[in-house]
C-alpha cells in the first residue's frame, strides 16, 4: 500500500505542478474542476498559487484514491484513478478555507449523503437528482484498466433501472433482503475547507459492494455530490437466480 500511496502522491504533485504552469500534467482528459468561492461556482477552475498535499489515502482495491491539498487561502481534493496503469487526476474540488467548520456544517453534508444513500436503496432517479450536481459525474476504473465516465443523467437513469440490468437482475430477489441494506455505512467525513467535505461511505446492490468516495461542496447554500468515485468488492454474489 505504501508503494501505492507514494504513486498517488507523485501523481496529485504532478498535477499541482502543472496546475501553476497552466498546464495538464496527470490529469485524465475529461477531468472536471469545481472552485468555489465563498459558496459559489467561480468562473475560475482553479485557486491560485502552490499548492501542497496533506494527505493521501488509497481504497482498498487499489485502484481509486483521494488527496487532500491545501492552497494559501484554499482548500479541496483530488481524485485520481488508475487509468492504463497510471494514476491520473479524475476530479479537482476547492473552495475558498474562509471561516470555521462549524458541527451544523457536518450535519448537513451527512445528511445529503444519507439521501444520496436512501434514493440509492430505493433505485429513485429523481430523489438521486436533488443531491448529485449536474456537473457531478460517477468515474471508476473499468475491468480493461480505463477510466469509465458516466455522466449525471446516465448516473441517475442507472440508479432508477438498477434491477433490470443484465448485471443486477439475477439478483432482484434480493433488492429488499436485509442482509444488504446492513452494508451501507458510513466510513468518514473529512473537511477541506467550510464549503467543501470528502465522504466515503459503502452501499451494496448485490453482486456489488461499492466503496464510494464522494467529494461534497455547498454551492448557494445546498449541499450537493459534486464528484464520485467508487470501487468494488462481492456482495452475495453466490445467490444469483435464472432471469
């Protein structure tokens, strides 16, 4: 893991770097970057000056990460998934680290994040839509080592049609069963800046137990998913049915 954690760090410093060259140095293609200023979406897709890392964590399949930076006056994250064996930057979040994280503060992230999680046990699209920004897309390393991007109208019809996927459908049977409605947990809630919070939380549709990490700002006073990252492990994948 510490072999991993060193290639994230070489990869988000990368991007640092190129971020003050206005250049885009370990950054996927269809990265997207969200600045926030004072609440608002800046025109602006970056904060100005250096930016250091203060942390790194890795997922535990290895193949999505998270790093905190902090800029002067600026904090947020960054996303970076492996991408051909590379780690590139998937989604860059910052805002403004003006005033104090006060506990209302958390409490409302949290509480988008459990309706993100409540409209995803439910498979509603439209309950989904009110807590996954438009601009918020669902990235992850697909099996053929590549970046998958799924846009927010293709997230939400995703969610809506869950059980009548090729993937879930021989576990429909299931979609009430106790046992994976036990999986959704809540792992932490970590805070850059007042306006800007990291979550990682897992939720399970069988045969799939997904760790997300959802990057959350508030934007005009709402708190919104604005980026999500996830990887996977088996969820009762031995109780398929004939279709």
């Amino acid at each position: 893991m510490a072999d991993l954690e060193s290639g994230v760090r070489t990869a988000a410093e990368a991007y640092l770097g190129a971020l003050v060259q206005d250049q885009s140095s370990a950054a996927h293609p269809e990265v997207v970057k969200i600045y926030l200023e004072h609440g608002k979406l800046s025109e602006s897709d970056k904060p100005f000056g250096p930016g250091k890392i203060l942390s790194v964590l890795v997922l535990p399949a290895g193949l999505t990460a998270v790093a905190q930076v902090q800029w002067p006056r600026h904090g947020g994250w960054l996303t970076l998934l492996v991408d051909h064996g590379l780690w590139v930057v998937i989604s860059a979040v910052s805002s403004s680290t003006q005033g104090a994280v006060t506990p209302a503060d958390m409490a409302a992230a949290c509480n988008a994040c459990s309706e993100y999680c409540g409209a995803n046990r439910a498979c509603d699209g439209p309950r989904m839509e009110n807590v996954f920004h438009p601009l918020c897309r669902l990235t992850y390393s697909g099996p053929e080592d590549s970046v998958v991007v799924k846009s927010q109208p293709v997230f939400v019809q995703m969610v809506n049609d869950r059980y009548s996927t090729p993937m879930h459908a021989p576990y429909a049977h299931l979609r009430d069963d106790p046992r994976v409605a036990a999986e959704d947990t809540m792992i932490g809630v970590t805070f850059a800046a007042p306006d800007v919070c990291m979550v990682m939380l897992k939720v399970g549709h069988p045969p799939m137990l997904w760790t997300d990490v959802l990057t959350c700002a508030r934007i005009d006073g709402n708190w919104w998913i604005v980026a999500k990252s996830s990887c996977n492990e088996p969820l009762l994948k031995d109780e398929a049915r004939p279709v």
